[in-house]
C-alpha cells in the first residue's frame, strides 16, 4: 500500500559451525573441543606424624607428655566441634612450643616439674622463664611437703588404730556425735544402746586405770559417764538444729526425700556398710588435719613418722590377710 513502510527481510548468515556441517568444510568435528594442555605439577605430600615428632629431644616428649596428661584445653573450640585426639593435642602444643616458648611457660606452668625446666634452657635468660622456674620449683616443694606431711598421718593413724582408743567407736561419737547419728545411732535398738553404755563405762575405767574399791569408785565413774554423755546429746542437739536451718531452706523435694530416708530401715548387712562409711570418714577426716582437738604439730613434725614404707607394708599385709581367706573359703568348699 502507498504510504506504508517495510521493513527489508534480514539475511541470516550462517555460522562457522553451519558453513562447516551444511559445506562439509570442516577438518575437526563440530563435537569435538580442543583445551591448552596443562603441565603436571607434583605437590610435596604433607608430612607424616612419625615424622613431625621424630626429631623431638627427649626432654621436650616429657614436657608435652605432661601437658597433656594434665587434660589442660590447648585449643579453643566451638560447640559441637570433635574433641582432640591425644596425637592432635600432642601436635598442637610442640606447635606453640616452638613458636613462643615462653607463652607456652606461662600457660601451662601448673602441668609442670622442676624436672621440665630443661626444655627451656634456650629462654632461661628472659626473667620470665626466671619467674616460672620459681614457681614451678615452690609448687613442687609443696608438693612433696603435703606427701610426706600425708604419709606420716598415714603411720600415726596405723598407730592409734592399735592402740584402739582413739578411733573406738565412742571416742568417734564424741567427736562427731552428728555424723556417727546419721550413720549409725539412729538405727541402733534398745539392747544395742544399753550395750553401747556399758562398753562406754568400760572403756573409761580402762582408760583411768584400775577403779578404786568401794561403791565410790564405781558411782565416780558412772557421774563422769553421764557427764560425758549429756556433753554428747548437748553437741549433738546443737548440730541437729543447724542442719534442721538449713533444711528449711531447701526445696520442698528434698524435704519429701528427706523424709522417706528416715522412713528407711537398713538390713543388718546394709548396717555394717553403714558403720565401715562412718569409720572411713573419720579416718580421712583425721588426715585431712580436721579433727580440732588433735595436736597434729606431734605429728607432722615428728620424724618417728616419717616412715613411707608403711604404706607399702600395709598393702602387702592387706593382699596376704586376702589370699588367706581365699585359701580358707576354698577349704570351705571342699
């Protein structure tokens, strides 16, 4: 029509790939890519751990040793993040060992031994490993202090187990009348109370030597023994209402269990479990320098107790007096 505007028809050229599948033209196949050859380079294989602490002087070896046998963290870590293994813990701390020596020192003195100290012999010149080197020989001191100091505990124990007045049960009463309740008093019966009592004016006229003659000496020892045992339900009140303080402000869950734990009768056997804890407790209270009334300067400074081979000869005794009743119940059987 007149007037009207069209546009020309384009002319699509054909493509390189068109000219060379409709010309057959083409020496390389349309499919077919050719990429730059790439040369090989061969990457160093990262070292094996034998070979990571195979030139480690010995001294170093028990220095990490003791690090991480002390279970110190020596890594930060997320949550959720696997725990080290014990060659990855290793590798970590000759790591911050060789790169800053005196860092690794500071962290880690509390892991350490005088006998560590050579490790840093290349730093020794900084007041730093100077200060540490101090501190880990105090604390070693101290160490060796509070074994020996436990060790002549241990003997002076063994001795007044022997004498047996110390550690009786009465005298343990005394001391810890709350304690020997919970574990012992309050599942006593009648017979056991009065047989107790009778063991207890015993025990005093043994102590005080032979009794004098006449009915006087006798009623002596009977007022020293209600005495001494209004002295125990006196102190025994006493820490009874402080215990009870402190109950009441617990939850009142524990109260309800409380409860039925005193509801709770032990069997004979359960009792004697009972007293062997009682016992135990007042054997570690003594080592622990906890019993108030007891002069421990006669013991701790005393050099008849400084006898370390006691310990060894208690096991031994103790392995013998078992292997004795493993014989006896074999005899048994037959």
């Amino acid at each position: 029509m007149w007037g009207e505007i069209t546009e020309p028809p384009v002319k699509i050229q054909p493509t390189p790939s068109d000219k060379c599948v409709k010309e057959d033209q083409c020496t390389v196949p349309q499919e077919l890519v050719i990429l730059p050859r790439v040369p090989h380079i061969e990457h160093p294989e990262p070292p094996q751990d034998s070979q990571v602490f195979q030139d480690v002087p010995a001294e170093v070896n028990a220095l990490l040793e003791a690090v991480v046998a002390s279970g110190s963290q020596v890594k930060s870590q997320q949550i959720g993040d696997a725990e080290l293994t014990t060659e990855e813990r290793t590798k970590e701390l000759l790591h911050q060992y060789r790169s800053k020596p005196l860092v690794f020192l500071e962290r880690y003195h509390k892991c350490l031994k005088p006998e560590h100290l050579s490790a840093f012999s290349h730093v020794s010149a900084d007041p730093r490993a100077g200060h540490y080197s101090e501190v880990i020989q105090r604390q070693a001191a101290a160490t060796t202090h509070k074994t020996r100091v436990r060790n002549q505990r241990y003997a002076a124990l063994r001795a007044l187990q022997k004498e047996g007045l110390y550690f009786s049960e009465e005298q343990m009463r005394t001391r810890e009348p709350l304690l020997y309740e919970q574990y012992i008093g309050q599942y006593l019966t009648d017979d056991e109370v009065l047989e107790r009592s009778q063991e207890s004016m015993l025990g005093d006229a043994q102590q005080g030597g032979a009794a004098p003659e006449g009915a006087a000496g006798g009623l002596s020892h009977l007022l020293l023994n209600s005495y001494q045992e209004r002295l125990i339900q006196c102190r025994l009140q006493e820490e009874q209402d402080r215990e009870e303080g402190a109950r009441e402000e617990e939850e009142e869950e524990d109260e309800e269990e409380a409860v039925q734990e005193n509801t709770w009768e032990p069997t004979s056997e359960e009792k004697a479990l009972l007293r062997e804890e009682f016992i135990s407790q007042m054997h570690q209270r003594f080592l622990d320098g906890k019993d108030t009334d007891f002069n421990y300067s006669e013991v701790d400074e005393n050099p008849d107790y400084d006898n370390l081979d006691i310990v060894n000869r208690d096991a031994e005794e103790k392995y013998f007096d078992e292997d004795d009743e493993e014989a006896d119940d074999e005899i048994m059987t037959e």
